[in-house]
C-alpha cells in the first residue's frame, strides 16, 4: 500500500525590533530573568498596549517580498489560555483579519532530479511572544522570567502543499534565508528567532480527503525538522497499517532519541475564544505607507537570481546558492568584478566547495573569510590561465587561508605559487620528455597499449604526473601520451 505525506508549515519569525510590540521594554536575547519586563509585560492591571510601528513594517515589508495581500485593515485579538508565563490570560495575536494574506515562495529542491516548487502562503500575522518558564534553575520550584514576554512575531502560515521532508526543510531554509535578507529577522535559531511548527499528515495514494494532522512543535534546527518529519511519517503510517487511527495532537520531538511524543491532543480556535481585542485601534495601511515601505526594501533574492542567471548563465542552482545570503552575493560580485575574464560558474563551483567547505569546517562566513573574493578571483584566474592545476589551486588555497605569506592582498597568489614554486608546466616540450622517459621505463604496459590492452593508460598518466611532481598541465598529458602511443 503506498501513502502520500502533506505538510504545512506554520513558522515564527523573531522581529528584529529595538523594543517589544506593545511595549517599550527592549527584545536583547539574554539578559537577566525579568530585567526587560515593563508594566505591559507584566500585565499589571490599568496598562494599555501601545502598537510598535516598526513591527507593522517588518511584516508589510514581509508581505510585499512574497507577493501578499496586505489588507487596508488588520486586528489585533486576544487568543484566551491560561499558563503561568502568560500573565494577562491571553496573547495578543490575530486571528480573522491577518496583516499578510496569500502570497507564495518558490525554490529548488535538490533531489535525485532537482526541481522547482513554488509553496502558497496563507497568512502571516503579527503576535506576541510569551515568557518562558525555567524548570531547571531551583530544585523545588519553577522561575518564570518575562524578558521574552511581548517580543514581536510573525507567524507565516503555509498551505498544505508541501509532500515530503525534504520539501519542508528546502522551503524553510528559503523562509529564512528571506527574512535575514529582508532584515526584519536575526535568524539566530539557537536562540529561538526563527521556529517551525510542522503538521504533517499521510493518506493513501487515491484518497481525495486530507489525513488527520498531528502539529510537531517548535523546530529550531534545520536538521531537527527533517528528522522530526521523517520520523513522524513513520509512526503515522505504522499505526495506520496496524489498524489503528490518528488522532489530531501536538506532539514534541525529542533529538536524543529522535522520536516523537503527544504533549496534549490538539484544541481547535474555538477553544480559544477568539475576540479583537478592545484595547488595540484596528491596524489601518494605507497605500501611501505600503510604498513608502516598499522603497526602502532591497533588491530580492529572487531578482538577483534572475539577474544572475541572465547576466552570468548560472543554473537556477547556482543562482539560488549565490544569494544564500547578502555576503555570498556581495562575495560572488566582488569576485566577478576583480576578474578579467570573469567565470561565473567556476567562481560559484569554488564558493560552494572548497570555500565554503573550509570556512564552515571553522564556523566562519563569507562575510568574514580569511580568503578574501580578490584573492579567489586571483586565484580562478591562475587556473583560466593554466598556471594552475584544478590540484595546484587547492594547494595554494589552503596557503592562502594558512596566511603563508604575509598578507599582500591578491598579489600574495602570485607570492605562494613562486615560494612554492607550484607553477603548471605547460610547456609541451618539457612535458613530452616526461612522457618519453615515463614511456621508456614502462615498455610492457605500452605494447600491452598497442595492442588494444589499454587499460595501461590511467597508469601512465598517473606516473607522469607523479614524475612532474604533480605540475604537468593534465590536458596536456593526455594529449602527448595518446599522441606518443598512436604514433
Ligand atoms: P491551526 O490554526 O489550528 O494550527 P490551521 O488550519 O490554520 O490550524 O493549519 C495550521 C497548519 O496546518 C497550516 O500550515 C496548514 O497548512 C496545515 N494543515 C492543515 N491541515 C493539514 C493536514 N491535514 N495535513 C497537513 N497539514 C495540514
Ligand atoms: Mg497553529
């Protein structure tokens, strides 16, 4: 029996704001217990919320870079439940009448045969965080600390249109990579600025009506959502083939052990008790503000790749790597523009493996690469040129990073090909000895060659490499020795 999995996703994106959505208390991550919780946050009896206009903006800006609706009016509503680090009873959050409706994000997903999807959106709406309870602090009892009581969010809701984990994790990282671009989100997962939620559900191939959902909760790494994912479709489609029924629950997933657990059996909206909240005016934008948002925006990850694609012939891949971030696309064009005869493919082969390799293996970022993008241009361009081998680069690379010579900029390429004295011999003549020598003290393989064994050929190749120290210019190896043999 075969099944089909459906995902949506539901995500909250930490705003990047100075101070809280109703309050005037700051959002820094890691302060003392209750040092950043005003009046508001406390939910003292008398106060009134008052609406941070930079949070509407970070989600109007939201908005417009997916292609939403952006209502002219939107409410804010007091979502009722009791627990103990919600003080007032209620989180400010909306419900019928969201700042962001609709819009899409597409990307590629990178499987057996990558392909393009596009994901629709169905909200996104501003809430309130609430505080966090700490068990672990005191032996007896539990700490409730309100810093993080009232830090704006934007919940970004999806359709249920994604059908695998894969799928799931390529749209989250595109989620994330947008409102880092965007900069109306820090993206600091460890710290709890950008979470997932996934609901995930599994029917047999055939069936037009959606499984019941179970909702993991709060996903903070990439590499926790898949698994969660993984495993839950698992479990589902275990208990579903042991005849046994799914019932609609939110569940944690624990990483030790890789597993899911139920933590209560899922509430509906109305047991929430939805109303707008008396206290907050209805959010009302207008045309003239959407646009005055809009002009401060930055050029979109989407556009660049485009951009990339017809300017530079990159693969929608390629394209879509190279705008991972604002620094890997401030990397690539300054290495681009450094080169005479710019490669665009090299240069986003060289950022994506053996750069991005090495500063990842030393927790760096492009923005702060030891390696910097006119040296790497220096560098592809010694490899355009011949000087380099494909091998001799990667040499010269980790000298680079290892700051083998002081550091003078691009020229210090030039210094550690000539310290090392690593340049590629391309001189056909020199090359043609090696292979005459190599031919000479190896008479049997290359009659084995001639007469139609030609196994032999990787063998000489790989000898004359060796017997130019690894610096003969290996298209032209190949070149002379199948000349030499034919001859
Ligand atoms: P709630 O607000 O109660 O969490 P919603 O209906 O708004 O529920 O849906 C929340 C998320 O769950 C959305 O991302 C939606 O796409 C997804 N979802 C809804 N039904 C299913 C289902 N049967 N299988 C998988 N995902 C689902
Ligand atoms: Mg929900």
């Amino acid at each position: 029996m075969s099944w089909e999995v459906i995902i949506g996703l539901e995500t909250h994106a930490q705003l990047s704001t100075v101070s809280k959505i109703f309050s005037g208390s700051s959002t820094t991550y890691g302060a003392q217990p209750n040092t950043q919780a005003a009046a508001i946050d406390l939910a003292l009896p008398g106060v009134l919320p008052v609406l941070n206009r930079a949070a509407v903006e970070k989600a109007m800006m939201f908005g417009l870079a997916i292609g939403a609706t952006i209502p002219n009016v939107s409410v804010f509503d007091r979502k009722n439940y009791f627990y103990p680090d919600l003080p007032k009873g209620y989180q400010i959050s909306q419900f019928e009448l969201p700042v962001v409706v609709g819009g899409s994000l597409s990307f590629n997903v990178d499987d057996k045969t990558p392909y393009r999807k596009t994901v629709q959106l169905t909200r996104a709406h501003l809430e309130e965080d609430a505080g966090k309870s700490n068990h672990e602090l005191f032996e007896r009892e539990s700490g409730i600390d309100l810093n993080r009581a009232g830090t704006p969010l934007l919940e970004i809701v999806t359709d249920p249109v994604m059908y695998s984990a894969k799928e799931a994790v390529a749209y989250a990282k595109t989620l994330h990579a947008l409102v880092v671009w965007l900069g109306i989100c820090d993206g600091n997962m460890a710290e709890g600025s950008f979470r997932c939620d996934a609901n995930v559900s599994v029917r047999r191939v055939g069936e037009s009506e959606l499984g019941t959902r179970r909702e993991i909760k709060n996903l903070n790494s990439f590499k926790f959502l898949e698994d969660a994912i993984n495993y839950e479709i698992n479990e589902q489609i275990r208990i579903l083939e042991d005849g046994g029924k799914i019932t609609q629950a939110t569940v944690l997933f624990d990483p030790a052990s890789g597993q899911t657990r139920v933590m209560r059996t899922k509430e509906d909206a109305h047991d929430y008790r939805y109303f707008p909240d008396p206290d907050l005016a209805p959010v009302v934008i207008s045309g003239e503000w959407l646009e005055r948002v809009r002009s401060t925006m930055p050029e979109l990850p989407a556009a660049l790749q485009q951009r990339l694609m017809s300017q530079h012939d990159l693969s929608a891949y390629d394209a879509e790597q190279m705008t991972q971030s604002k620094a890997h696309a401030a990397y690539f064009d300054t290495t681009i523009q450094a080169m005479g005869k710019p490669d665009a493919k090299l240069v986003a082969n060289w950022m994506m493996g053996e750069l991005a390799a090495t500063l990842n293996a030393h927790a760096l970022e492009f923005s702060n690469s030891p390696v910097t993008a006119a040296q790497l241009a220096q560098l592809i361009t010694r490899v355009q040129d011949q000087t380099l081998s494909n091998k001799l680069a990667k040499e010269v690379f980790g000298a680079l990073w290892a700051r083998e010579q002081a550091d003078k900029g691009a020229a210090q390429v030039d210094a550690i090909i000539e310290a090392r004295g690593l340049k590629q011999v391309s001189d056909s003549g020199a090359i043609e000895a090696i292979v005459l020598e190599v031919m000479n003290a190896n008479a049997a393989i290359v009659d084995d060659y001639r007469a139609g064994k030609e196994k032999g050929f990787g063998f000489l190749v790989g000898q004359i490499m060796k017997a130019s120290k690894g610096k003969a210019n290996p298209a032209q190896v190949n070149d002379i020795l199948l000349a030499k043999l034919k001859g």
